[in-house]
C-alpha cells in the first residue's frame, strides 16, 4: 500500500475547480478551515466528560489516556459516550457558518446537515479496533448527494489513528461488503488494483469532506498514551433524500436512554432542536 499526502484545497478557490477535484477523487481536504479556538473549546467539553479517563496533556495539546485503553462499544465507552453527546456546543458545531460554507461547496447553497453527530475516540494499545475501510452509503443508506465532512480538533500525527481515504474510489459504485473487527463491525471489497491511500498529518482545525461512497478507514493508534479524538457528520442537498435512522442520535439505537429528550435535557436554548422535523425527503 501506498500513501500520499492529501490534496490540498481552500475555499476561495474557484467553485468549478473544488468541485472538479471533489468529482475526481472524492474528497475535499481544507487546512485550517475551523478557528483553533473553536476546536479547543469543544475539546475541553469534551475531555470534562471523559474524565477520569481521557486528560489533557498541556505540554502536547493532546489528549492522553489515563488508565485502561477502552473502544467504541464497550462497557467505558458506552459510559461516557452518552455525556458527549448530551453536549450543545457539540452539537452545534457543525451548524456554524464556516462548516456550512464548506458544506456548501459540494452540496449546493442550503446544505442538510443531519441531526446524526459522532464523535471519535481512539485510544492506544487497541490495535485491530480502529474502523475499517468503509463506505458511508452503504452504513449510512445514502442518498446520491451525501457526503460527510470531518474536523480534527488537534494536531494528530501517523502515531494516533489518522483518517485515510481511497481516492477516485466513489467512482466504483456501492461495494459489497462482509464482517470485519474494528468500528462498525463490517469492511467494504477494495479491488486489487487500488493501492494508493491519501492521509496526511493532521492540525488542529482540519477539515475533510468525503463523498458518500469515497472509502475511508482509520489507521491503528500505535502511540503509547496519546488518543485521537475527532468530531463527523454527514449532510446533503436540502430537499435530498435521508435515511430514517440518521434523524437519531448516534447508538442511541444500542444505548438505553440516549435519546433526543435527555440529549436536549440540558441545554441553554431550544433554539435549533428538532430542526429536522419537517425535513421533506425523508425514507
């Protein structure tokens, strides 16, 4: 396997052109796009709820695991995982207008983002559990205009479980999958002759939109302490067809009580709650 490093994009670029590339290689990666700030807050909201066992190394600015490795699923996990979801400030993120702006460079002017927010956590010491090549249209029942758009809220190195994409993989159609370890229990078919990944190291504030049937995995955390926590959803044009399930909360399928009332339960303001009630497309 060969890796190179992604293709760099930036928003003033000319539409046609962004477009073109993300119609070449499925993906779209912008350096920098979100305020360190901003990524620096919902970073520490999120560490709070991961305490005791995910602290924050001020030396590194990285996020460093206390105490026994634990994946998504399992008993830590499952305990903690309901908390950040409850935040508001991770839930509003993706809502922001310079999220929205790139959203809309591959979806149209009045992108969908769906209410279906993840955040990820990987640990070290956990080789095998990190997600396998994947594609979103088949996990996520995609309609033809879904994309996902991903931000990394700290610098993470080839050490820390980086996101990598199959470039022009989208271009295949939807693949046939079976049963794999690791996030999401399932791996899609990579043909012989794709051999080339795109992943590069990551900055805080990094943002990567990927077509809905663009293959993505993540690589194993190898560090000994360090945990990579980023932060993804997916959207679409407005008016585009969505899946049922993504109107609900992530796991709150497996997770008793994770649900949208307890998630608003806490909140300052119901502005934006609900907000896809009336969504025309769904099925």
């Amino acid at each position: 396997m060969t890796r190179l490093p992604y293709q760099i994009s930036h928003p003033r670029e000319p539409l046609a052109i962004l477009r073109e590339r993300f119609s070449e290689y499925g993906y779209l990666f912008f350096p920098r796009a979100v305020d360190a700030s901003l990524c620096s807050a919902l970073l520490d909201s999120i560490l709070e709820q991961l305490h005791p066992h995910v602290t924050m190394d001020r030396d590194s600015g990285v996020p460093c695991l206390v105490g026994e490795p634990f994946f998504e699923t399992d008993l830590v996990w499952d305990e903690v995982y309901p908390k950040v979801q409850c935040l508001e400030d991770f839930h509003r993120f993706f809502h922001r207008p310079e999220l929205a702006r790139l959203m809309a460079l591959v979806s149209g002017e009045d992108p969908f983002v769906y209410p279906m927010k993840m955040a990820r956590i990987a640990t070290p010491r956990k080789i095998g559990f990190e997600t396998p090549p994947h594609q979103d249209a088949y996990s996520h029942h995609a309609g033809p205009t879904m994309a996902g758009v991903w931000v990394a809220l700290h610098d993470v190195d080839s050490s820390m479980g980086r996101v990598t994409v199959l470039p022009r993989s989208h271009t295949r159609g939807v693949r046939q999958v079976f049963e794999a370890d690791g996030v999401g229990g399932v791996q899609c078919h990579i043909y012989e002759d794709e051999t080339e990944w795109h992943v590069s190291d990551y900055r805080q504030g990094d943002v990567l939109l990927f077509h809905s049937a663009t293959v993505h995995k993540a690589e194993p955390n190898t560090a000994s302490e360090r945990v990579r926590i980023s932060v993804d959803t997916r959207f679409c044009d407005h008016g585009a067809p969505v899946f049922s399930t993504n109107l609900e909360p992530h796991h709150g399928w497996r997770i008793p009580g994770l649900d949208w009332p307890a998630i608003y339960g806490g909140w300052k303001s119901r502005d934006g709650q609900y907000y896809w009630k009336d969504y025309p497309g769904l099925f």
